[in-house]
C-alpha cells in the first residue's frame, strides 16, 4: 500500500483501488489531492501488474470538490483584487497543473473505472469525467458547481462531458449548477450503471474491472489510446491512427495466446506481451 497524503493507494492485481481519503472533510480536494494524482497514475501507468484502475471516495462520498480556502491559500490570485497583467499570467501558470490533476487520468493506458456514491461535485465531476468509465450508487448526486460560485470550469469537465451527455445536457448541467440524481445521470449517459448502494457499487465496479483484466492488456490499452485520440479528428484521421497502431501491436504473445486457446477449447491467459 502506497502512502500519499491525500489518496489512499490499494494495489492489487490486477486491479488497483485510489480512494479519495479524506472522510472527515467529505473529501474535499486540498492541495495534495491535486498534487499527487500525478505520480500515482504515473506509477499505475507503468505498473504491468496493474491492468485496471478503479478511483472511489472513502467515508459518505466520491468528493464535495474543491476545498477553496485551502486552496486560496495555494492559489492567491484568485481572490488578488489587483488583476493586472502579471497577477493573471500568474494565475495562469497556476492553471495547467491543476488541469494535469485530470489529465493524467485520461493519460493513464490503464482503463479507470469510477465508482461514485454521494456527492460528486465540481472538481469531482471534472474527475469522473475523465475517468473511462463511471458507475454510481443510487445515493450520488452529480453537480457541475462552478457558475453557483462565480468560476468557470477550468480543468476538464466542460471539454469531456459534450461527448459523453452531449451538447444540450452539458450547457444546462454547465449554466443551471443543477443538482443531478443517481436515476437522471443514468438517463443521460453519465454513468453506465447505477448501484442500489455503496457495497453494490463496490463490487459491481471490482466484477467489470476483472472483466476488463481478463482481456489482452495490450489491446485493451491500445484500444484506449485509439479512442482518446479519436476526439475531435476526422474518421479517416482516426482510421489512419488505428492502422498504425494494429500492424505495431500485431502480432503480439496475446494474439498466439488467443488463437492457441481457442483450438484447445479453453479460456485464454494473457500477459500483454
């Protein structure tokens, strides 16, 4: 178990468990929580033991969002009534890295399921968001928070929820700061399935990773690779990139495997060599 002072990190393959793990604060994202994403899935991205990834919250919640007076003290800018040029440029190197605390999830070749319960909020949604897939407990409640307290989404959720909702649903969630249920979420296509509660939610989510992680490693991360970088280009972009990455992943130990397994009639063992 890897020690961070945010997260909780449970490795066990191959799956590997990141919970939010600030249970008294209902997970609300300080510094650390921004700061030390990075390296883990960093780490998780390089562990071959580790084919999926599945990121929870600890106590009654997946995450409030944004613990802002912590973070006002990290990133005073923001409330610096003196906003010349050099306090914004200032602001803006501060930016990018918190935007990285996303990315590196989305980055990550190993598929990462979110399982939501309670509240996922602001910064929260921005996280799920870039998760690949996300599950929930019938008690979450989903909420794009940033307008109710005068920002603007700023580090993910408002370029990944369009292609996952769409256009319409995004801009009502984005301007409304709405409060969504377990059941609405569903209807839109936020989650992929919806859990009676957090025991559910938790096996529900360790039974679709084993699913995931009895499939070639290699192709399943190759095919995650194509899919993130499929957005916003053309099909024929996309089917160019594909190609590249077939004949490079072809052939491999988990194709022979495959083919050897199914002439015995039996299941196949990958290794993603």
């Amino acid at each position: 178990m890897d020690k961070y002072e945010y997260y909780l990190v449970e490795k066990k393959p191959p799956v590997a468990w990141v919970y939010l793990n600030r249970p008294e604060k209902k997970n609300a994202m300080n510094l650390p929580a921004w700061r030390e994403s990075i390296p883990i899935f960093d780490d998780l991205d390089k562990d071959p033991d580790i084919r999926v990834v599945i990121i929870s919250g600890k106590g009654s919640c997946f995450t409030t969002g944004i613990d802002l007076m912590d973070m006002v003290g990290a990133v005073p800018e923001i409330l610096n009534n003196d906003q010349k040029g050099g306090t914004k440029w200032s602001l803006l190197s501060k930016i990018y890295p918190l935007q990285d605390t996303m990315t590196c999830i989305e980055r990550c070749r190993k598929p990462v399921i979110a399982a939501i319960h309670g509240y996922c909020v602001g910064a929260g949604l921005d996280m799920a968001t870039a998760c690949d897939i996300r599950l929930c407990s019938e008690n979450a409640i989903f909420s794009l928070r940033e307008t109710a307290v005068g920002f603007v989404a700023d580090v993910g959720v408002l370029q990944r929820i369009p292609l996952i909702v769409g256009q319409g649903i995004a801009r009502e969630l984005a301007y409304s700061a709405k409060d969504i249920s377990a059941t609405r979420a569903k209807e839109i296509l936020l989650v992929n399935e919806m859990y009676r509660d957090y025991e559910d939610l938790m096996k529900g989510a360790e039974e679709m990773a084993m699913e995931i992680a009895e499939k070639s490693p290699l192709a399943v991360q190759a095919s995650k690779e194509v899919l993130n970088y499929g957005i916003g280009k053309s099909v024929n972009d996309g089917l160019r990139h594909v190609a590249s990455i077939s004949s490079n992943i072809i052939p491999s130990a988990d194709l022979m495997e495959a083919v050897t397994a199914f002439a015995e009639k039996r299941k196949p063992h990958f290794t993603g060599k």
